[in-house]
C-alpha cells in the first residue's frame, strides 16, 4: 500500500502515520524527522536546513527531493510506504510521480485531514515528542502515561520544537495555504484524493482512514 497524508502542520500525519504502519506494515517516511535527524546528527546538511526549520519555512526542491529518492528507491519495503510531510510543492509532488513510474509503482491513496486551524495553533503548542523514537504527544489531549515517559520506548528525552513556536507556526501555515495545498487539485485531477475529518479524536480518525484503506484494498 502506497500513501500520502496530507494536512497542515499539526494535523495530526504523524500521528496516524505511526498507527497505520503498525497496522498495515507500510513504512512511514517523514521527511520533517529525516531531516531533524539530520540536524541532531549535526551533518553538513542539518546544518543548511536548520535555520530554514526553526523559521517555519520550507526547505528546498532539490534537498528533499533526494532525500526521499533513495528511501522509495530503497528500503520502502514490500508492503508499501506513509508518506508523511512529503510532496509539499507541485513540483515535490511531480517529482514523486516520476519516481513511481521509473520503479513501475502508483499511489493507492493520498488522504487529506480536514482541520480547523483555530484547533491547530492549540495542538502545536502543547506538542512535546520523544528525540528518541519519534513519538508525539499533547500536554492535554494525549500525554504519557507516566509524566516525563515515552510511553513507546521509555526514553525520558522528550522535547518540544523550535518551529511550534508562534512566530513558525504563522509562517508555517501560511507556507503551507501558499505552496502545500495547490497539490489537492493535483491529486483530485488524478482521482486518488480522498478526506478525513481530522478534528475527530485520534482513534476515531484512525478508524476512518482504516476503513478508506480497507475500501480501496477490497476494490483492488
Ligand atoms: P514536519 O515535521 O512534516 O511538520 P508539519 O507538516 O508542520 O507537521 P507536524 O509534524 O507539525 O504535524 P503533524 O501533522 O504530523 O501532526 P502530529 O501528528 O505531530 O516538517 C517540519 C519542517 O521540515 C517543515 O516546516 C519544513 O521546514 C521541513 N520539511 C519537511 N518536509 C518538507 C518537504 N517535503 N519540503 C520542504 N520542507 C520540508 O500532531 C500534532 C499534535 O496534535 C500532537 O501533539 C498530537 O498528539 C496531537 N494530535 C494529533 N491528532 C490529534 C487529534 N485527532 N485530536 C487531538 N490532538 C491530536
């Protein structure tokens, strides 16, 4: 199964990226952690996106483009990949198309969540996730069990980030109105798109893409 989940920041893709990979066995493929990792690594390319990041903006075509080439070319594994934060532009979203034909592949699905973005600017500023494994929780609306805990791997590094401060956040979404959202068209046009109700809580928005990807699987 090959997917996108698209949505502004917050929206919750990563969220639900990691309960479908669970379910499906899909990988998912973040290319905001990709490149977090690349700036905890202190690599010569975390180094040139690391301010872009803080600031809310988008790093460029060509760095990401790359960046997601070799993970789709590579080690996407057999049953599929999430796309999460990935493509961001038409031209990311091009891109990928091109690649999907040179490996004789297709998208199964790309599933927008629908969200107010009143409720986002709440959920950015209680996040905190774990520098360990990825996993992201709300101070209100889904914290650890044990306070200070990753509930997944017990790591206690968990962290908040430089861009859901509220000078990124603005700039984020209106990157995301400006640049991000001319892709639904796209997709429309290609037939594939289909919408969640991303307000919903998280298990109830799980349940619906799974009944989306259970559809789309029995009709193929
Ligand atoms: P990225 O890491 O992709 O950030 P984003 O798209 O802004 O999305 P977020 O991770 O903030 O939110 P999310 O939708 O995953 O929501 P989450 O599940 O965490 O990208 C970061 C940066 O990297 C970009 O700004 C850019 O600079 C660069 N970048 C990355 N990809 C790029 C690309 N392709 N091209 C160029 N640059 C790129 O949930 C958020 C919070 O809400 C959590 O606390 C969660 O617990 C909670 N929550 C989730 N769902 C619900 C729910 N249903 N109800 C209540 N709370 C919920």
């Amino acid at each position: 199964m090959n997917l996108i989940l698209l949505g502004p920041p917050g929206s919750g893709k990563g969220t639900q990226a990691k309960r479908i990979e669970q379910i499906y066995g899909a990988a998912q493929l973040a290319t905001g952690d990709m490149l977090r990792a690349e700036i905890a690594s202190g690599s010569a390319l975390g180094q040139r996106v690391k301010g872009i990041m803080a600031a809310g903006g988008l790093v460029s075509d060509d760095i990401i483009i790359a960046l997601i080439r070799g993970r789709i070319g590579g080690s996407a594994g057999a049953d599929g990949f999430i796309l999460d934060g990935f493509p961001r532009t038409v031209a990311q979203a091009e891109a990928l198309d091109r690649m999907l034909a040179g490996n004789h592949a297709a998208l199964d699905a790309v599933i927008e969540l629908e969200v107010d973005e009143a409720a986002l600017i709440d959920r950015l500023s209680g996040r905190f996730s774990c520098q360990n494994c990825g996993a992201s929780y709300h101070q209100r609306t889904h914290p650890t069990r044990v306070e200070g805990v990753c509930d997944d791997c017990g790591s206690t590094e968990l962290i908040c980030r430089p861009d859901d401060r509220p000078e990124a956040v603005r700039t984020r979404f209106e990157v995301y109105h400006g640049q991000t959202a001319p892709i639904l068209p796209f997709y429309r046009r290609q037939g594939i798109l289909q919408s969640v109700d991303g307000m919903a809580d998280i298990d109830e928005v799980t349940r619906q893409i799974r009944a989306l990807l259970d559809r789309i699987h029995t009709a193929s």
